[in-house]
C-alpha cells in the first residue's frame, strides 16, 4: 500500500505519518517513510533524535535518467535503500527527498520526478507499506510526484483555512487519478468539532478516513524532542492512528 | 512617517503565519501607513485572516501572456507597478491585497499567468519610485521554499515566526540560513508564538541566536476566529494576540524610521 499524506500547515502530516510508519512496522510490515518536504521533519516524528538530522542523507539528483518515454531510475529501488535511506526505530527506513539548498536550478523539480519514480518502483505486495509525508503545498498534486499513490489522506483540523485546503487537495488527487481519496480530520477536541468536519466533507462529497484527538502528548513530544509514540504511546490520539494505518494500509485489507 | 518597511513572514507550515501577517498588516494601515500585502502562497489563508473578500479567479491572470519563446511577460501597457495598482484587491482598513495564483482543481496550470505576474511584480518593486514610502508585507508559504527560490525580492527583513517545538525551530533556523546565503545584510525579527510557559520564548531566542521582537501568547481567540471564519481583529479585537502584534508593530517602526 502506498499512502500519501497531504494537508493544510500544521495540520499534523509529520506526527501522523512519522507514526502510522512506526506503527504500522511494529506490526511486522516493511515500512518505507519518504519525507517530501522541502522542510523535512519527518525524522524527528519517526524517533530519529533532532542531532542526527544535519547528517542525514538526502537523495541525490544522479537517481533519476530522462529517457525516450520519461524517466527512469538508475539504481534498483533496493540499492536506493540502502545507499540512501536512515534506518529508524521499528525498522522503519527513511528517505528524504531534498533540501531547496540541494536544487542547481529554479525549483525542485527533478527531485519531486525522482521520489513520483521511486514510489512507483515500490511494490504491490500487501507487507510492503509507502508513507509519502509532503509539504503544505500543493506541489506534489500539481507536479503528479504523488501519482503512483494508491490512496491519499488530507489532513484537516476542524476549522475553514484547514477544511478548505484538504478539499482543494482532495480534487486534486482524485483529478490525479488516486484510487482513494479521504479526509481526516485532526486535533479534535469534542463532538461539535468533530460535526463540523463531518458536514463539510458530507457537503463536498468527501469520504472521512478517520478521526484523531486533539492530544496533548503530541505538544508534549515536541518539547521533549521525542516521536509522539515514544513520549506518550498509550495515549488517545496513538490508538486513533494506528486504527487508521490498519484501516488504510494494513496487511491484507489496505484496499477494504 | 516616513517608513521603509519591507517585510515578508517566514516560517514552519501552521506557525501562525497569515494569521500573524494579516493582523499587522491591518494595525499598521490603522496607525496610517499604506499597506501593501502580498500573498505568495497558492492555497488560500491570508485572505481569509485579512477578513478580505477574494474573488474567484486571481485578478493577475490578466496580467501577463506568453511572447516570443513561449516566455512570460507583462501585456502592454503594464509593468510592476501598473500590475499593483490595477489587480490589487481592497481588504479591510485601507489594506491593498495582491494574490498569486491559486491552485485549482486543474492544478496550477490554469493560474500559471497569475503566478508569473505576481513573480515579475514582486521583482520589479525593488525599483519602482511609486511604492517607496508604503509598506510592503508578503505572508510566505510554509517552509524556506520560497525563500531559497527568490519569492521575497523585497524583503529588507524577515519576520520569523516561530512556535517553542524542535520542528519550528529547526525550520527557522533553515531559512534564516538560506536567506542570509543569498543577502548577508538581510534583517530577522524573532516572533516567538503559541508561547505557553516563561521559558519557550528564551528557548526560541537561544537556539537561533537571535534577539525576541515579541512572544505571541498561545490565545483561544484566535481559535474561535479560525472557527467563525472571520480574522481575528474583527471577532476578538481585545485578544492578547492583537496587542502582541501592536507590540510587533512599535518595534518594526521603531526599527525603521528614518
Ligand atoms: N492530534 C494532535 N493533537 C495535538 N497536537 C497535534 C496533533 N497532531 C499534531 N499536533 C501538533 O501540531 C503541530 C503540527 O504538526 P505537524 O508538524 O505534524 O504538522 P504538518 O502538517 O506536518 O506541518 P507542516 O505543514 O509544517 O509540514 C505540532 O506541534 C504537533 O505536535
Ligand atoms: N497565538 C496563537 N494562539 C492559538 N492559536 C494560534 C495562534 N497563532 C496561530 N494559531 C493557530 O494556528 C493555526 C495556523 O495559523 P495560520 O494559518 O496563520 O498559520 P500559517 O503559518 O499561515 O500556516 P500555513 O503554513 O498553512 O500557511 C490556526 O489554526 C491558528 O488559529
Ligand atoms: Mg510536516
Ligand atoms: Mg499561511
């Protein structure tokens, strides 16, 4: 299953994909996590500790070839793995795409072309997961880097810059073609939240993935510079992830 | 007065940004500048914050067309400031809104015009005599995307907006890097915001090494504005964040008057 996670700044891509991989990897699958963002944070939510991310390898521009038909890899999706990726806890492995420093021309383009391609190469077999974390943009929709994505998530939290931004991502990704397209909605704090969300995805026609807490072990994490998993892992907002990473990228019933 | 504020409002992906950028650009029309916003982020949130209505396709799309080579350029007769003058929108208490294009359910092909436009205006300000005593204030996207590819041309500072977590912090200390890269002498404003307890602002201040402007309390305000889709001056005018950003607001004039 290969999983996209997109939505609003802030909404909580990095926290919720940093822990659906570590989740989802616990439970016995080969996760590979590709940060997309330009601003790459996704190791901090994974458990990496924050001084290890100035070392932290990003993928070079040599990955990709332009041929006749498009573009194709220059190494096998293995090699790439381990030349390139980090290894963090539960197994889970790591790419980053890019910093913008990285770029030698106007836009990142290439790097955005080599993650669509690497996403492509991962395989369909139901133990092997894909979480793509991307940036508050709407890059990877607008340049196809999430195409070959079996599913996307827009994550929103129940307010109307947030609800907005999903909605214009969920068209989007279902222009691009994605089986499956959902909200979820995050940081939520009580049922009247809760039915807001609910009345604008029904309103657009929008499925509603799952729902997660407002949870203040997540803050919490943060502070003390550790993954939400380690810092707080029987609290509200974990169980309500995990229970969506099953849902939508378990073994065997990701497309349920 | 006489003001030479050039700001553009940087940060991690849900800092407070647009909220941040909206409320100082309307106290700082309120006090009698003239604002210029510039709104580079193609989804939709500055707007929003000014509590400005947006028309449905971005004004700047008739700004510009392909010449020769397929290459972008102004359609006659209008130049940087022309572009400013005739697609910039009203917001409310005098502010002037100038929006990039924004992402359709076609991508950002469609809007590719306006996305042009708003880049070859940003670039022509720096010479254009006509704007030289407003205020200019551009809400940036998240991340230093937009800063390491040249989308603030005429930033003279940064207003850093950054909440007391290691993914905020990092991030600010990214950009302010890849901006002094590019213009050693370019100035940072240290907004520390959502600060919950006495240590997070020094905590902010020390890991960037850079001075804090102001500390933004966390403020459920801003919440409930969020919720009633309204911006904040309007629905909680008394919000300790609307007096943080009057504190903001001294501090950049009194960083500036010449
Ligand atoms: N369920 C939750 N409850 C409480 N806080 C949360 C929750 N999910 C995320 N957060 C908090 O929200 C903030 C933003 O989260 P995160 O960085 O994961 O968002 P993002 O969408 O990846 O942001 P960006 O646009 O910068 O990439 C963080 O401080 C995080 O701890
Ligand atoms: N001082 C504050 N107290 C409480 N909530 C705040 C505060 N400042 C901002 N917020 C909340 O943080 C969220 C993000 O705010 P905003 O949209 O202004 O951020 P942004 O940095 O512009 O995000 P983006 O990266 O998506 O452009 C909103 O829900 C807003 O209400
Ligand atoms: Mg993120
Ligand atoms: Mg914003």
């Amino acid at each position: 299953m290969k999983l996209a996670i997109a939505g609003k700044g802030g909404s909580g891509k990095t926290s919720i994909s940093g822990t659906m991989a570590r989740l989802l990897a616990r439970g016995g699958q080969n996760v590979l996590a590709i940060d997309g963002d330009s601003n790459p944070n996704l190791a901090l939510t994974l458990g990496i500790p924050a001084e290890r991310m100035s070392a932290m390898p990003v993928l070079p521009p040599d990955l990709l070839r332009r041929t006749t038909e498009g573009a194709e890899l220059t190494q096998s999706l293995d090699q790439i793995k381990a030349s390139h990726s980090v290894s963090g806890p539960d197994g889970v492995q790591l790419l980053v795409m890019a910093l913008p420093q990285h770029a030698n021309t106007g836009c990142l383009c290439h790097m955005h072309a080599t993650v669509r391609s690497i996403i492509d190469a991962v395989s369909e077999d139901g133990n092997d997961v894909c979480i793509l974390d991307t940036e508050a943009s709407p890059e990877h929709l607008s340049r196809g880097t999430a195409i070959y994505a079996d599913a996307m998530l827009a994550i929103v939290e129940p307010y109307f810059k947030s609800l907005e931004t999903g909605r214009r991502m969920a068209a989007l990704a279902n222009d691009l073609g994605l089986e499956r397209v959902a909200l979820v909605a995050n940081k939520i704090r009580d049922e009247r939240e809760l039915e807001a969300v609910q009345a604008f995805a029904e309103r657009h026609e929008l499925e509603l993935g799952g729902t997660v807490p407002f949870d203040a072990g997540f803050p919490g994490a943060e502070h003390a510079g550790l993954a939400p998993l380690d810092f707080a892992p029987d609290a509200p907002a974990i169980k309500a992830i995990d229970e969506i990473a099953h849902r939508w990228a378990g073994n065997g019933n990701g497309r349920a | 007065m006489l003001v030479d504020m050039r700001l553009a409002v940087v940060g991690k992906g849900g800092a407070g940004k647009s909220v941040i950028a909206a409320t100082l650009a309307r106290t700082l029309a309120r006090r009698g500048h003239r604002v210029l916003a510039l709104d580079s982020d193609p989804l939709p949130g500055l707007s929003l914050s000014l509590g400005a209505d947006v028309p449905a396709e971005p004004p700047l799309l008739a700004a510009a067309e392909r010449g020769e080579n397929n290459r972008w350029r102004f359609i006659h007769g209008v130049g940087p400031v022309r572009a400013i003058q005739r697609y910039a929108t009203d917001a409310p208490d005098g502010v002037r809104l100038l929006q990039i294009g924004k992402v359709t359910r076609e991508g950002m092909a469609p809007v590719m015009a306006a996305t042009q436009a708003f880049y070859m205006t940003i670039h022509g300000l720096g010479r254009a005599a006509t704007f030289h005593d407003w205020v200019i204030l551009g809400d940036l996207p998240a991340g230093p995307r937009q800063t390491a590819f040249d989308w603030a041309p005429y930033a003279e500072r940064y207003v850093l907006v950054v909440e007391p977590t290691w993914q905020s912090m990092l991030t600010a200390r990214r950009i302010t890097r890849i901006a002094r890269a590019a213009r050693a002498e370019v100035e940072m404003s240290l907004v520390v915001n959502k600060v919950a307890g006495e240590q997070d602002a020094p905590r902010v201040a020390d890991f960037l090494d850079l001075p804090v402007a102001v500390a933004v309390p966390v403020d459920e305000g801003v919440r409930s504005a969020e919720r009633a889709g309204a911006a904040l001056l309007d629905h909680a005018p008394d919000s300790p964040v609307v007096r943080a950003v009057e504190r903001l607001a001294d501090h950049l004039e009194g960083s500036s008057i010449h």
